[in-house]
C-alpha cells in the first residue's frame, strides 16, 4: 500500500495498518494461483475511495501481463444490480412499470400456453421468486450470435415454471433475462442505453459500458478459454445467454472498472445521490435493499442479496445484517453496508483460463473481514 493510498485510507477513517492486512489476503490469493489478479477499492460514503489497488496478473495467456488498476472486467451478474436492478426502479419511480404488475402485462406472450405464468409479476423476477428456472441453454442450436435472439426469447417466454410464483427463491438468470426484455418492449430502447443514460453518464462512471470498444479491449481483463468460440474471451461477455442475444442483456454483458464500481456503490450508500447527483429516490433505494423474500427462506431486497444471518455470505463474518451485495460468476463482487458506511468491492477474472477455479468462495469473506475489521 502506498503513501497516498495510506493517507486516503486514514481520512476515510480506516486503520492503514489493518486495512494492510486485507491487501495481503488478495495478494495471497494471486500469488497462490487462486486468482490471476484483482483490483480493490474500498471507501466510505462519502470522501475520496482507497485505491485502486491493483495486484498480480491480469493476462495469463497467451502471455502474462501484470493487472491495471484501470482494468475492466466483464462483471457477470453484478450486471443485475448496476444496470437491470436500478433501471427498473427508474421506470418504476416514472410509473411506467410497476412492482406488482405481472409480466405478461408488457410481454403478453409471456402468458401464453401456462396459467401460472400470467401469476409471475415484476417483483417476482427481481428477488428471484417467479419460479423459473436457474438457468438454461437458450443459445443451443441457435449457430452464430446474428440472427438468434428471436429464437432465444421466444424459447425464454415458452420456460415452464419450477414452482409457484413468489413461493421459492431461486436465484434466476432467466428472470432477469426476462426483465431485461420486458424494459426494453416498455422504452423501446436497448438496456445499454437505459442504463448509460440514468446511470453511468451522471455518475461519471466513464469506463462502464455494455460491449466495450477496440480501443478498450487491452483494459479488458480475460476470461476463460471458451470452446463455442474457441477463443480465450476477452472484451466481449463470458455469459453464453447474454453474448448469444448480441452482448446486452438483463442478466450479464456489464463492462466496469473498480473505481466506476466504487462510484455506484457510493450512491447507494448517499441514499440515491453523488456528490449533488441524484439517480434514484431515496424511496427506491430504500425499497431495493429492504428484505422482501426472508419468508421463503433466503433473504433478498431487489435485485440485491442481503448478508442478514447467513452463514455463508460472501459479505463474510463482519459487516452487519443490514448489509447488501452481489457477486458475478466471473469474479467479481460489489458490497455495501449502509450501518457501517462502507463499500468494498473486489474485482477479479477468477476464471482465465478456466473456470474450474472455485478459490474466490473463501477469498470474499476473508476479505470483508479484514475490511471491516480495519474500521477505526
């Protein structure tokens, strides 16, 4: 940790010694194998973020190349929370869509051919309780990329259920995949556009953006070797689903470095607002990260997971109950404790070259930890 990193992490009121400590945890991890590299931001709600602080690889084939901490990552589901989450609560707060609606009233194929899938309302696909499943191969037998996201919608709207609308979480690709279609048929514009619109542009969050260009492709950390493209992917979305329906999607596709991340992150915690910005309403903020699902089990708000009492929370041992988050199969992981003013996010492509590597499943907690732990 350097001088300057240092005196930022003492005027955000951490212990730099300790918050040293949780640097070490992820330097550990690179070292070890158990990750390429990563990028780390961690900050209050206010004031200047720490970091970012970048370490290892983040190339390791065809050669390795030492990790940015201008990195982008291909952020895998926290794309749910940074784009399709918070769109929704925009069309929401402009009473173009409703929480309690059911989906088939803006997809009316949706409805077709199952009753209970005219049950499944907008609120059932944000907590993951509309009973579809996890996840499916939309993309199979489709060919190449063009031309086959009408095949894979009109499969998506054929799914049958798995349960009862609002009786079971079961955290859904699908649903969000749903969601997505269903703002896009409301506005009449592609999410990505939504979401740079809303979002991104007044947050000042410049490096955050669906496919992102050949000029950023060298700040596109890889992913893992993918054999339908055969190709190790890099600048392009590692999700199957989402890269088969053009790049763009309600479940994945989101680009971002961790001080754009840092920057999202700390208008949830200023209740809707950055630095006199303000992007959603206090009221929706408060809606999304209230419990809405603890009777079926597993606590979530919309769109977030909720650390609550669960034992095996990402989120670790230390932040407290209050606190919300969410991870992306790729590596990556944003969460924010509002009791405790503080955000961390942990960016890594724990998947180049190959996703058998499962290590990241003690990392996060580790370091939430360690985080937490540094707290003055």
């Amino acid at each position: 940790m350097d001088d300057i990193v240092r005196e930022r992490a003492a005027q955000a009121g951490f212990d730099p010694d300790r918050l040293q400590v949780a640097l070490e945890r992820v330097a550990e991890a690179a070292a070890d194998g158990c990750i390429p590299g990563a990028v780390l931001v961690v900050g209050r709600g206010r004031g200047e973020p720490v970091g970012p602080v970048a370490v290892g690889s983040m190339a390791l084939l065809p050669q390795r190349e030492p990790m940015r901490t201008d990195a982008l990552f291909d952020m895998a589901s926290v794309t749910k929370v940074m784009a399709t989450a918070v769109v929704a609560m925009r069309l929401v707060e402009e009473g173009r869509m409703s929480l309690g609606a059911p989906v088939s009233r803006y997809l009316p194929e949706f409805a077709q051919g199952e009753e209970a899938r005219g049950r499944v309302r907008v609120v059932h696909l944000l907590t993951h309780t509309s009973g579809l499943p996890a996840w499916h191969a939309l993309y199979e037998g489709c060919g190449g990329p063009e031309g086959c996201r009408p095949r894979m919608e009109q499969r998506l709207m054929s799914l049958p259920l798995e349960a009862a609308p609002g009786q079971r979480v079961t955290y859904s690709c699908m649903g969000f995949i749903l969601l997505g279609l269903a703002m896009e048929r409301i506005t009449g514009q592609g999410l990505d556009q939504l979401a740079a619109r809303w979002v991104y542009e007044p947050l000042g969050m410049t490096a955050t953006t669906y496919r992102p260009g050949p000029a950023l492709r060298d700040r596109c950390a890889p992913t893992e070797y993918c054999p339908i493209r055969r190709r190790i992917v890099r600048g392009e979305v590692h999700d199957e689903n989402a890269y088969f329906l053009g790049g763009v999607s309600g479940n994945a596709g989101l680009f971002s470095t961790a001080l754009d991340t840092a920057r999202f992150a700390q208008m949830m915690l200023g209740r809707g607002r950055r630095e006199g910005v303000r992007v959603l309403s206090e009221a929706a903020v408060e809606a999304m990260i209230q419990d809405h699902t603890s009777r079926n089990g597993e606590p979530r708000g919309l769109g977030w997971a909720l650390r609550g009492d669960n034992p095996d929370s990402s989120a670790g041992d230390l932040l407290s109950p209050r606190a919300y988050g969410h991870t992306g199969f790729t590596g990556t992981s944003l969460w924010i404790d509002p009791d405790r003013d503080l955000y961390c996010v942990l960016l890594t492509n724990r998947v180049h070259p190959t996703r058998q590597n499962e290590a990241i499943l003690q990392l996060r907690p580790a370091f939430h930890n360690a985080v937490a732990a540094a707290l003055a």
